[in-house]
C-alpha cells in the first residue's frame, strides 16, 4: 500500500473504531496476565501442596467461606501454622479450625495461630 492509500483507509471511521477497540483489547490480555493471580501463587507465594490440602479441608465447615494457610517446616516437617479465615467468628469455629490443623499437619495445637480476616 501506498502512503495515500494508507492515509484513505485510516480516514474510514469504522476501521479506526476497530484498530482502538482491538488495541484495547490487547491491553486488557496483557494487563489480566500481568497483573492477574495466577494458579496456586497469591501475593508473591506459593502455596505447597501441604497448604492447599488444608485450606481444603478448612473451607468444608459450614461457617468457613474462605481460608489462606501458611505451614513453616523444618528439615520437611510442619512446625507451626498460621491460618487466616473469612466467615463466621466464634470460639467453636476456632475451636474446629484448631482440632483440623493440628491433626492433618500432625503437630501441637498450640503451634496452630487462627486470625479472623478482616
């Protein structure tokens, strides 16, 4: 194509509307990949298999909606938890968050730290 025949087709208000809403697009893609969380990682960590086995289990309790798990180990062994959960707030749902994470990490219950999300 010619510089004049270039210019004659991007005169055309129906293909400028579509190269904008195309590279709008584009930038929509790029930004979701970016910007969006993907897979197991959130906020920069990965979660082990250990973890999200947990969270699992604890989003099965009825007043549970949601729970983010961090297990620190030694030499391979779960040490200690900490759990974050969004839902109800009350001492039998600590008392059931506590019972599970200690029994499925197999450690002391009180290495198990429970904090209600805000």
């Amino acid at each position: 194509m010619t510089a004049e025949k270039l210019k004659e087709f991007f005169k055309n208000k129906t293909v400028r509307i579509v190269i904008i809403c195309v590279l709008a697009l584009v930038l929509l893609l790029v930004s979701y990949f970016v910007f969006a969380k993907r897979g197991k990682e959130q906020d920069g960590y990965a979660r082990t298999e250990r973890e999200e086995r947990l969270v699992l289990l604890l989003e099965k309790l009825d007043d549970v909606d949601g729970a983010t798990v961090m297990v620190t180990e030694e030499d391979g062994v779960p040490v200690s938890a900490i759990v974050f959960f969004e839902g109800t707030d009350g001492l039998l749902v600590r008392m059931h968050i506590l019972e599970i994470s200690a029994a499925a990490l197999g450690i002391d219950r009180s290495n198990v730290h429970i904090y209600a999300s805000a």
